[in-house]
C-alpha cells in the first residue's frame, strides 16, 4: 500500500513539473522570408512575384539590365509620421542591389522606374495582401 502511494505521489509530481512546459510555449513563429526579383530594361520592369503575404520580410533583388541607369521607386520613399513604407534606389547599368523590407503595409504599392536625366517613366503596382 505504501508503494502504491510513492508512485502515485512521484507521478502527480512529474505532471506538476510537467504541465507549465505545455500551457506556456516561449517561442512565436518567425515571419516568412520572400525573394522578390525586380529585372529593369530601358522599356519594362519585371517584378516576380508581383504579390506577398502582410507580416512578410520581403528581399528586393534589383537588377538593371538597361543601358541607363535607372532610379527605381517602390511605396514613398519619405519617413514621416503618417507616410507609408517604401524606398528609393539608383542603379547604374548591370548593377544589383538587395533591400530588405518588412510588409507590414496592405494593399497595393506602387512601384515606378525612371531613367535619370530623362522622362520615360514606368509604372506598376506591388500588392501586399
């Protein structure tokens, strides 16, 4: 009889130990991670994909494969109280850069592409759903 009670206090005492480990989880789901490749010509820009999650760390991958260079804008690339998320970014022909960005924004994002110096400008828009 004594042995049956021992066990039974040092299985209650193991679920009493046990328990918090489950009812309290200490880790949150990390947010995804998206590659997005930006290819600007002289004449069209290619965004794939042209849509991402809200709550993404999206990567910009720009490439200019024009001839020009090119400044390309995605959002307002002003900070400010009341602004919405963006950047701005020159590059000289065959030049690539990475920005980092995370989308905490929904709805489309317009996106546009202009050659310095000159006035053909190209446009598009970003979705954040």
């Amino acid at each position: 009889m004594r042995r049956r009670r021992l066990v039974a206090v040092a299985f209650l005492t193991s679920l009493v130990i046990a328990v918090p480990a489950f009812a309290r989880p200490w880790t949150t789901n990390a947010p995804q991670i998206l590659t997005i490749k930006v290819t600007i010509t002289d004449s069209s820009i290619t965004v794939k994909p042209s849509a991402a999650p809200r709550g993404t760390n999206a990567i910009f991958i720009l490439t200019n494969r024009g001839t020009k260079t090119q400044k390309w804008i995605l959002g307002n690339a002003t900070r400010g109280v009341g602004k919405k998320i963006g950047f701005a970014s020159v590059l000289a022909p065959d030049q690539q850069k990475s920005v980092v960005m995370y989308l905490d924004y929904r709805g489309p994002l317009p996106y546009s592409a202009s050659q310095l110096g000159g006035s053909h400008v190209l446009k598009g828009s970003f979705r954040i759903r």
